[in-house]
C-alpha cells in the first residue's frame, strides 16, 4: 500500500509507505520524514500539519 502527500494546492510533497508493520513517511526528496504505528495516526499527523493522503491505484 503507498499514498501520496498531498497539499493544498493538490501537488505531491511526498508518500507514505507501509515497510513491515509500520508506515513510513517520506519526503519529496525521498528521505524518511517520520514513521508511524498505523495508517490512522499518519492521517491525523499529516492532517494537522494541512496535508492529505491521497490512495495510489
């Protein structure tokens, strides 16, 4: 599962990756930014910070 980083003016500024248990954040540049227990808690960071995740088919 991989979703993309989307900020308000609807341009990706990264992905969010499920690597073993956890969901990794990374960054437009590719590095790590942050990880996460569940996708739930990623949601919710990334929300307050005024981005969204958006599902890559």
């Amino acid at each position: 599962m991989e979703y993309k980083i989307i900020n308000g003016l609807g341009m990706q500024q990264g992905t969010v990756k499920k690597v073993g248990g956890k969901w990794i954040a990374y960054g437009r540049n590719g590095n790590k930014f942050r990880e996460f227990e569940n996708l739930r808690f990623a949601q919710n960071y990334l929300k307050s910070l005024g981005y969204i995740l958006e599902s890559i088919a």
